[in-house]
C-alpha cells in the first residue's frame, strides 16, 4: 500500500481527476470530479471519491481503501489489486480471493471534462455484482469539507442517471450509469490526507454519500460517467462507448512525453495557457513562458505556443508580465522581474522555430509580439514598479524590502527568504538576451544599453572563477552576494545568447557540477553553506525555508545541459556521454512519483526524495528541452 505513484488525467479546463495508485487518498485534491468554474482557476472539487464492493458466490470483497483518523485504514481494497497500467488511462487489474479477475479504468475526456469510470469482469462465471458509493463535497479544492445541515442531498434520479446540487452556488454533479441507484443518505466522517499531515496542514474531511449504484457484471460492464451540471439524457453505455473509442484513437497517436506535455495546456479567457502544475498550481508567468519552450516549442506545437504568447502580449503593465492570476477573479499580480525578460525570450524561440520550420507567421500577430517585447524593454529601461530599472551600468537592478521577485521567491510571514535584491545574476543574463534579442529583431535602440550592460557583467567573475549570485546587493554599491547558487548557469547555458566563452565559461559549469548537480537536477544552494537545507518536508515554514536553500530544482537540467554541451563543442561524443549521464534518472523518474511527469522538487541530500508539486510543467519542459539537445525525439 505505501506506493508513492499518483496519476493524472487532465481536462484541458484546468480541471482533472487525481489519486494514489494503491491505497486510500492521500491528499485533499486527489479527486474523481475536480472542475474549473472560472477556467483554468475557480476549481472546486465535486466528487472526491468512491466506495466500491464487488459480491460473487464466494461473498462480498472491497475493491476501495479509505484512511480515517486518527490511524484507521479501512476497507482493504488495497490488497485485491494484481495491476496497474497507467497507459492510455489508469488502468488496476483487481482479482478476488475466488478467482474472479476485474478491470476498472478511469479517464478523463479533454473537452467535456467528464470522468469515466468503468468495470468489467475479465476472468470468472456465476453472479457478480458491483456496489458503488460516491462521496461528495463541494468546496474550493484548497479547503477541506466537513458535515453541515446545508448540505443538500436531495437526488433528482431518472433511471441509473442521477443528479445532485449540493450546494446552490457551486455547479449541480451528474452522475450517468447503466446501474441502478438507491437513495441512502449518510455522512462518511473524518477521513485522513497523510500527505496533507506530513506538509503539515490540516488533514481530515467528512464526505457525504447520497446514495448507492449497483451493476450486474455478469451482464456486461459497469459504467459510471460523472459530470458537472444536471444533464441527464443520455445512454450511458453507448456514450463510454463513444468516449473510449475517441480517446483511445487520439491517445494512440501520441507518444508518452507529447501526451503528459498536453496535460498542462489548458484554455483561458481570450485564449490559451499553460498550468504551472498539478494539483494546486494555476497558471504563472514565469512558469508559462520557461515550460512552453519545452512543452510547446520543443515538440513542434507552434501554434499552439503563439496563441499563448498572444494572449499574454495584452497583459504588459509599466513593462511587466504578471506573474500569477489567483484562483478567484481579482486582479493578477505583477510581482516578478524575470517573467517579463522570459516572455521576450520565449517570443524569440517561437519566431525562431517558426523560421526554422520555414512557416511565417501573420503580419498583425508578429506586430503584436512585437509591441509587447518592446513594451517590456523599454519599461524596463526607464523604470518601473519595485525598484526595477536600468543603472547607469547597463545592468538592471530591483527589488524593495519584503518582496520577493526572482524566481528563488519563498516567504515565511513577512520574511522573504532569499530577498536577492540588487542585481542577481539570471537576471542580467535575461536582461542582456532580451536586449539581444530586442536589437536583431526590432529596432537597434537599444544597442548602447546592451553594450554597457555586456561589459559590466564581467563585474560577476568571482576570485574563484565562479560568479556571484548579486551584485550591488541590497543596491549597495560593490557589494556582493557570492553564496553559491545554480542561478549562474544561465550565464554559460539555457539562453540564446552565452554571456562567457572559453575558460570563464568552462569554469562556472565545472564548479555547478562538482557543487549543485544531483541526478534530478541541480541544488538551489551548495552542501557546503551553513544555511544549506538538504530536505524538503515538514509544514510550511520547515518547507518554505527549505525550498531556495538547496532544495533540488528539475527544471534546472535544461540549462545545465545545454551549458555542459557548450563548453565541450557540442560535439557527438559530448552527447553520447550527456545521453549516458543525465537521462536515465530523470527518465526513471517518470514512474516514481507523479506518473509520466517530473515533479517540482526533489531533496538536496541523498537519495534525492521527490516533492514538492508531482506534475510539474516546466520541469517536464526542460526534460524534453534536453532530450532535443541530446539529438533524442523530443517526445
């Protein structure tokens, strides 16, 4: 039962159903209907499980696992399960104590964003029925829910469809069968998200079930198809039938990689993003711009990566992109000085894929990427929200006490982490490609401050070879920041244009690898530093101490690699040995934690203990990044 694997089937709206893959539920969002009221945010989970029980001639057997509090697991469906398959759905094979063999699959459609879930009986003859009890809440998939006289359980029942509105501002749940359903309210108390406690948070929920569906497996296969809204007419064997034919088709055409990458794609108003992550993150500006050149770019799907970058381009305030959108619909938060120079970088990747491919894109589209780059640049050149503006040094400074703008960005209460104000090092490195990148393909205003910033950078190389992580820090004039940080990669690799060559190159990526790099990616700060945290658990101040303080990063690898391939020549026999070195334990990876997808973070310290989010975007992303640079398919 203490099988860490958790799957994912993801509905394009930012919706998705998620659980363990043996044992009980584990976290608050591990669901079966989890929706999007406001595409992709809003999310509220509907349906957060079921109790299932299989009876033949040899008696009645569990085929679900529940934990309650305080340390109660029950039933123990979990010891009936003989397989998993995670491919094209998840797929258990169950087999009872008779002999009695099982298949239950679950998948998500795309569009719809309906769950279906099916049973049909593989090995043994005589009566077998199936008995299925859904539990539901109602709540944002943030929270947890607990028994409450408003909980409306009243069923509106037509044959085996059913349909429930517990809660009159929230989205009415469907549930469409080929069974029978028996109304039989009660409340499931007190049940135990152990993940949730090891993150300490709070851990126990309660659960309605209005009611139970029973199926004849003898006859044929058990079919329960949830939904949101109240719609009921409809067959439902013949529309899971119509379901699985079409996924099937389209998951068929897809390779493992391509299919996981779609994962994250999703549809906002006015056009498309990209999700920053399952189950809890929505969709991020920096994290957009990083995983689409991987998920998107890499892989050919251009326009789908230029309606991103479309939509985005409206969304630049005083030269800055948001970096978040909240679950709600309030205004986005403009609170990083990197999303923005990722944005630029980003646009250039997709007009370079564009060229490459011999496509051309629309006049008025490229005009609009355009002006957004444009606006970032010259916002960022004259100054903009806190503190971020061009020095008289070409390099571009930022930051005010108490907000955390880079990437490196925990805060624990008013305690910003890593403050890292000044000039950080990727910072630069972005600024000047932007620059770079401003320069080749719009206009050459920007030339003089490139050249100035270009020749300040050397103020980065450290006695040892390596680069300080700020400079000018705290806006202290010559003041440094040398604590020992991954940031400096993107230096040598992981941009379009390398601001070192030669040895000063080759010795910054040498002293990454002797000092950062794990099997999963690289360190946020070197063993060696007094504040160095090699674990990441514990609530969320343990965690949010630990997350920039040498926390492992995934999405790292992409520039490591590319700076590693860089300062060899790229040649053959360079990405033979990258082939050899870095792959196989990211590839491993995609079967130990969150299925087919790279987490968030992993453990600074042996053996490298993936955490953090399990669907990670940009991290999968640069995977793929990497496998492109290797000569490998990408997918």
């Amino acid at each position: 039962m203490d099988d860490p694997r958790e799957w994912l089937e993801a509905d394009g709206l930012g919706g998705f159903a998620s659980g363990p893959v043996a044992g009980p539920r584990t976290r608050r969002y591990h669901a079966l209907l989890l929706t999007a009221t406001t595409p992709p945010t809003g999310r509220v989970v509907l349906v957060n499980g079921i109790e299932a029980e299989a009876t033949t001639a040899g008696g009645s057997v569990p085929l679900s696992t529940q934990a309650y509090a305080p340390d109660v697991v029950h039933p123990d469906g979990w010891r009936h399960v003989a397989g998993f398959a995670p491919r094209p759905w998840p797929t258990w094979t169950l087999r009872l104590p008779d002999g009695t063999a099982l298949r239950h699959e679950i998948l998500v459609e795309p569009d719809s964003g309906e769950t279906l879930l099916r049973w049909e009986r593989l090995a043994g003859d005589g009566p077998c029925t199936l008995a299925v009890r859904p539990l539901l809440s109602g709540r944002d998939y943030h929270a947890l829910h607990h028994e409450n006289p408003a909980f409306a359980f009243a069923a509106n029942a037509r044959g085996g469809n059913v349909a429930w509105r517990p809660y009159p501002d929230l989205p009415a749940v469907a549930a469409l069968t080929n069974g029978t359903y028996a109304h039989a309210p009660d409340w499931y108390r007190r049940f135990r998200y152990a993940a949730e406690a090891a993150r300490g948070l709070d851990d126990t929920e309660d659960l309605a079930r209005p009611g139970t569906f029973a199926f004849d497996l003898a006859a044929g296969p058990a079919v329960l198809i949830l939904r949101s809204g109240d719609g009921l007419s409809v067959r439902a064997a013949a529309h899971a039938d119509r379901l699985i034919a079409a996924e099937r088709a389209r998951r068929a055409a897809l390779t493992p990689l391509a299919l996981t990458a779609g994962a994250y794609l999703v549809d906002r108003p006015g056009g498309r993003t990209l999700l920053a992550g399952f189950p809890w993150f929505t969709d991020w500006g920096r994290d957009t711009f990083i995983a689409l050149r991987g998920l998107l770019v890499a892989t050919g799907a251009l326009a789908q990566a230029r309606a991103i970058l479309l939509a985005w381009a409206g969304a630049v305030s005083e030269g800055m992109m948001p970096n978040r959108f909240p679950d709600r619909a309030e205004a986005p938060e403009y609170n990083a000085v990197d999303a923005s120079l990722w944005y630029v970088v980003a646009v250039d990747d997709v007009l370079a894929a564009h060229e490459a491919a011999g496509q051309t894109m629309p006049e008025a589209q490229a005009a609009r990427l355009a002006r957004a780059c444009a606006a970032i640049l010259d916002g960022y050149a004259a100054g903009t929200r806190y503190g971020i503006a061009a020095d008289a040094d070409g390099l571009l400074r930022a930051g005010v006490p108490g907000v955390q703008l880079t990437w490196m960005d925990a805060k624990v209460g008013d305690r910003v982490i890593t403050p890292r104000i000044g000039k950080p090092v990727e910072v630069q490195a972005l600024w000047i490609n932007a620059l770079r990148i401003g320069i080749a393909r719009w206009s050459p205003r920007w030339r003089e401050l490139e050249r100035r910033a270009s020749a300040a950078f050397v103020r980065f190389v450290s006695p040892s070879g390596a680069l300080h992580d700020v400079i000018d820090a705290g806006h202290v004039p010559g003041a440094v920041d040398s604590r020992f940080r991954p940031n400096q990669i993107l230096a040598v690799g992981g941009l379009p244009h390398g601001l070192l060559d030669g040895d000063a190159a080759r010795a910054v990526v040498d002293a990454v690898e002797a000092r950062l790099l794990t099997p999963l990616g690289l360190r946020s700060l070197d063993p060696a530093d007094p504040d160095y945290r090699g674990t990441y658990a514990g609530g969320p101040a343990e965690r949010d101490g630990a997350y920039h303080q040498g926390t492992v990063w995934p999405w790292l690898i992409g520039p490591f690699v590319d700076a590693w391939l860089g300062v060899r020549g790229r040649t053959p026999e360079a990405k033979a040995e990258a082939r050899a070195r870095f792959l196989p334990s990211l590839a491993a990876h995609l079967a130990e934690a969150g299925l087919g997808h790279v987490s968030e973070v992993a453990d600074g310290d042996p053996p490298h203990r993936p955490g953090g989010c399990p669907f990670q975007a940009w991290s999968l992303g640069e995977l793929i990044r990497v496998r492109r640079m290797l000569d490998l398919d990408p997918v």
